[in-house]
C-alpha cells in the first residue's frame, strides 16, 4: 500500500459476503436492499489507487513534464486503498458477527489473501540480497529485522526499510487493523459505540501526526488510522442509518470537492492533509457505492476496462512494483543518456514490467491460492464466485 490493499483489497470481483442470517433476531447490522453483493466501480478506484502510487515511485521520471507535478501526489494513492479496505472489511465483519467460526473464517481467510504473496516477496528479497537489499543474503538475514516483517511490526520501529520492501508498511497497518478491528466488531454490539471508537481514529490521527513523540513513526499506523476508520465508518452508516440511496450519493458527492479544496489550501503542509484526503477518498467510495450500476461514462469506466483490470491484479503489482524497478535498473542507466525521451522509455517499460508480473502472479498464483477460501466460509451460504476482497 495497499494496501492493505487495499488495501485494500483481490480476484475477480470485490464481494462483501454475507454470512449471517438476517431473520436472525439478534442481527442489527443489514445490507441496504439496494446495495448489491459486488460492486464492481469500487476495483476500478482500486485500480486508480496503485497507478497512483507507481506513479509517484516513477515521479522523477517526469520532470519538466506536464505530470511531474500530478505525479508527486502519488502518494495518497495508498490513501484511497485504506478507505476501501475499511470499507469492505468492516463490512464483511458486520454481516458475519453472527455467524459460526467468525474469529477462524476471517482470519483464516486474510491469512490467505495476504501471506502467500507477502512471503514470497520477503523469500525473494532475502533470497537475492544483493539485488534488492544492497548486501550479501547472509549479512541480510542476520543484521535485517526479519521478525518485525513476520509480525508486521515493520511500521512501528525507526527502521530504514529496503526500497523493495517499502510498501509493506503500508500492509502493516491493514494487519494490525483486521487483527484488532475484528475483536472489537464482535463485542461491542452497538452501533454509536462503533461510530465513537471509529470517530476517536479520525480525531486522533492528525493529534498524533502534529506530536513530537519520539516513538512515532513517519508509518506508524496512529499516524495512518484515520483512512481506514473513515472506509469502516462509511460501512456502519450504511448497515445501520435508514438513509436512502439518493441521499448517500448527495454526501458523498458533496465530500469529494470539500476534501480536494481543504487538502489544496488550508490543510496542505498541515497534519490535516491526510484527514483532507481521507474526506476526498470516502466521498469518491460512498458516491460510487451509493450509484453503483448507473449508466453514465464514470461508472462504466471503473466498471470495466483497463482500470479494472490493474485493481484485479492490484495487491501483487503494489507488492512488487519496486522489487521491478530495481531489477531491470540497468534499462534505466541505458536510456538515461537520451534525456526526456529515455525518461518516458523507463516509464513505459516499468508500466508494463510490472504489470506482466502482476498478472502473472494473479493468475499463477493468487487466484490458485483464494480457492482454498471457500473452506472458510458458511457452507449453506456459499457463492459459487465467493471471494472477498483485501488490499
């Protein structure tokens, strides 16, 4: 991050599964009648989130180019897959509370969507030291933190992360996040108290982001909560608020110019410009939620297409994409005598390096992988399609 990502958030359609049943009498939390199972505009904002972010990691590239200055906010992209996250994990949470082995369906199921590719990065990255940590494999395992990466605790402790391995601080978060989020789901039954643990993040974040404790990280997940509260805010008001659907698309629609214009002038080079962005990216997700289906070019294009393509295979791109960078760095040494014209050449030829192995790791791996899903899940509602997302 994703991403978790988010995202986060990874198959062939982002579903929230419904697990629990609804003429159960201790059930609160329900699904809008309007709001369907798969909502396919959501893998397109998946998709402009990680361009976003390759983006930026190729920002030098694009100096003395129109999108240079476009480029360097590329950043935030790992924004927009928090709020999703939070969205559709929140929601999957709240329909399954009720069920059977919630605590062994859902961790089970995170487990798979995120390790198989997690380790694999770290194997290769260890593996072949040399490349992608600058030292030897022997001086990498012993002086690297490799605990702290298998815990994902990488984000808490002033380290100074490989390039290859950066964005996996990002899904630190979502991993601590999903490991304490689901706890409380389950206990605290209310909805206000819900809103009010989820409130406080979005209050606290920029507190601690302006703080000078010398425990804080540049990631600690304090300093990046509040994306991932706004994305489960967004799912408890929709399961508990009797809100109709036109009304959701107003707030969100209205949040989206709010959250860019305070993030373009009073909150930019503040500790509120990520709350700014945060506003930006729930309104984007809820007025795509609220006019999932619409018949309008917007829609159509996160539906389908080349964004929804790369939000599919989002998570392994995210994952990889500086892994290769470095690898093929002698093709940018090539082209760096040829000026703007080589500095585009790099560009194209990172865009589809990286999405040739994204895909490849989609389809040879990831998708193989989520199969096993289905035995995490309540058999007697079991899609023939089901799979969740997660960044």
């Amino acid at each position: 991050m994703s991403n978790g990502e988010g995202p986060v958030l990874q198959d062939k359609s982002i579903e929230i599964q419904d697990h629990s049943p609804r003429s159960h009498a201790r059930v609160s939390h329900q699904r809008p009648s309007w709001l369907p199972s798969y909502i396919p505009e959501l893998q397109g904002l998946r998709g402009i989130a990680v361009l976003a972010v390759v983006a930026y990691h190729c920002h030098p590239r694009f100096e003395h180019t129109w999108f240079y200055k476009a480029s360097l906010w590329g950043w935030a992209g790992v924004n927009l897959f928090f709020v999703l996250s939070g969205f559709l994990i929140t929601s999957i949470l709240l329909e399954s509370r009720n069920g059977p082995h919630y605590f062994r369906n859902f961790y089970a199921r995170r487990a798979l969507r995120i390790w198989p590719v997690y380790l694999l990065v770290l194997a290769v990255c260890y593996l072949k030291a040399d490349w992608f940590v600058g030292t030897s494999v022997w001086a990498a395992i012993t002086t690297a933190p490799w605990w702290a990466y298998l815990l994902f605790l990488q984000n808490l402790f002033h380290l100074s992360l490989p390039a290859s391995l950066g964005p996996t601080w990002s899904l630190a978060i979502e991993e601590q996040y999903y490991f304490l989020w689901a706890p409380v789901v389950r206990v605290l039954r209310a909805p206000w108290l819900l809103a009010c643990a989820l409130l406080s993040c979005l209050i606290a974040a920029p507190l601690f982001r302006m703080s000078h404790f010398a425990w804080i990280t540049p990631t600690h997940t304090l300093t990046h909560i509040d994306g991932i509260a706004m994305g489960s805010l967004l799912s408890l008001g929709l399961y508990t608020l009797q809100i109709s659907r036109r009304i959701w698309l107003a707030i969100g629609v209205s949040a989206m110019p709010v959250g860019f214009l305070c993030a373009a002038t009073i909150a930019g080079g503040t500790a509120f410009l990520d709350t700014a962005l945060t506003t930006l990216f729930g309104g984007a997700v809820l007025a795509s939620i609220a006019s999932t289906g619409a018949p309008n070019p917007l829609n159509g294009v996160l539906r389908r297409g080349p964004l929804a393509f790369y939000g599919r295979i989002s998570y392994g791109l995210y994952m990889t994409h500086i892994m290769v960078f470095v690898y093929f760095g002698w093709f940018d040494a090539r082209m760096d005598p040829y000026g703007m014209i080589g500095s585009m050449a790099v560009v194209g030829f990172r865009l589809a390096a990286t999405t040739l192995v994204a895909t490849i790791l989609w389809y040879g791996f990831e998708s193989r992988i989520l199969r096993l899903k289905r035995y995490f899940e309540d058999s007697s509602r079991r899609k023939p399609s089901g799979q969740s997302f997660s960044l």
